[in-house]
C-alpha cells in the first residue's frame, strides 16, 4: 500500500484528480468505479475543470458505481445517480449510456444485484477504483460485520451510517435503511484502486485499515491484501 497525506483537501483532490486522469489518458475507454459521499467532490470538479480545458476526454470513458440506496428513485437528488449525474456526468462529455449505478427501485434486488455483477465482468473489470471510505471503515456500503461480502448486495445501514447520513435528508425517518452495494470481489479485482480521505475524524480507522488485522468488522482492511492502493489522506 502506498500512504501520502496533504495539507489540505484541495491537495488532497489535486492528485486523486491527476491520478484518475493518468488512467484516462493510458486507457481512454477505461473503466472507472466510483465513489459518492462528500470527500470525492472536488476531485469531480478538478476532472470537469480538465475536461473543460481540453486536457482530458471522457467520450469513450464507462463508469461502475459503488452503489446506490434501496427506494430512492434515481431522479430524487438524494440518489446516488442523481449525485453523480451532478457533480461528474453533466460536466464532461461521458456518454451518459456508459454510465452505470446500481438500479435501487429494481422490483427483484437479487436480480438486480446478480445483473451488476455481470455487467461489471462484461465490461473486463474495473480499471480504477476511486474509494472513499465511512467513519466506521466502510467501503461502498460494505458496513462492517461478521464476514466480508463477496458479491453484489442489498444492504441494511447500521446506525452510525444512518446517523452520519441524516444531514442529507430532512428528517431522520427519511433516511434509506437499505442499499444495493458492489461486493469486495469486484472492488478487490480492479486493477488499481485509491482511496481518498479527509477530516480529522477519519484518522483513526484509516490507521486501523493500515496497520490493523484484515477483519471484515473493519471492512476497509481487506485493501491490504490488494496488490496496487494509493491511500490519498489529508487531515483538514
Ligand atoms: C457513503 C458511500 C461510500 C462513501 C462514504 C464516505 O457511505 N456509500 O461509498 O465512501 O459515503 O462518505 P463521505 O465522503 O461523505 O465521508
């Protein structure tokens, strides 16, 4: 594992962005999974600022979500679609077609879940795998348990991910209580991931998925037995 910490987010951003960038250039239909939550925000914003630059080009481009909330549908702004149409897809030229996130409204999840991972093989794997990580070591929604989930699934949100995810919605009973999430085999399988964080509060468990024992109570930890991840971490 590589580890680099930056004074401030912009910093922070500023290579996620160029690293994400690298791999568009090296491979211009690459495929890229991503990330929601607020940390990838302005590493969106750098990658439209390229794009608008002419220094990068997104035509061929294809994307693989980490995942997306049960029963939100995709139009209503708290979806994860919705946020990504937002903050990536509007402002480069993708083809929205080669845009993928997981249907959350689908009225057979299992099936949904199975078709995600089959879309994600037919496309040959995730390139570059763009992570953020949750207070409690989350990966995508892999909340911590009692055994790492392997494949595509649906998801019951533990408390403290409900509670760090009330500021979005009105009220706290608004809060999705389910999520449709991409296993560890197909974040595990890209070929090269980066996981991006910031904020004081995150320090301790990104220590934890460092240094700590692989335990899926800890689900970030399983990174360590990945063969090319850049933890990008600045504190502010
Ligand atoms: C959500 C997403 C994760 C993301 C996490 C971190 O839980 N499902 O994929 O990594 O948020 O969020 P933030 O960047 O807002 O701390």
């Amino acid at each position: 594992m590589k580890y680099y910490s930056f004074e401030s987010y912009e910093k922070m951003s500023a290579k996620a962005a160029s690293m994400v960038a690298a791999q568009i250039t090296l491979k211009e239909n690459c495929v890229l999974g991503l990330p929601t939550g607020s940390t990838p925000i302005r590493t969106y914003e750098i990658l439209a600022d390229m794009y608008k630059n002419g220094a990068l080009d997104f035509a061929q481009v294809q994307t693989v979500n980490l995942d997306e909330y049960c029963g939100i549908p995709k139009e209503n702004e708290q979806s994860y679609r919705s946020f990504m149409n937002h903050n990536l897809f509007d402002n480069v030229n993708i083809n929205i077609d080669n845009t993928n996130v997981p249907n959350g409204m689908a009225s057979d999840i299992a099936a949904e879940c199975i078709r995600y991972d089959e879309l994600i093989d037919s496309l040959g794997g995730i390139d570059l795998q763009l992570l953020g990580i949750g207070n409690n070591g989350h990966i995508g929604f892999n909340e911590p348990s009692r055994q790492f989930s392997k494949d595509t699934n649906c998801i019951d949100l533990t408390e403290d991910t409900i509670q760090a995810y009330k500021r979005f919605f009105n009220d706290i009973s608004e809060v999705p209580r389910k999520a449709i999430t991409m296993g560890m085999r197909s974040i595990l399988h890209a070929r090269k991931i980066v996981l991006i964080a910031n904020s004081l509060v995150k320090e301790k468990i990104i220590r934890a998925a460092i240094e700590g024992p692989i335990t899926p109570l800890v689900p970030a930890s399983i990174l360590q037995l990945h063969p090319d991840v850049t933890i990008l971490y600045s504190k502010k």
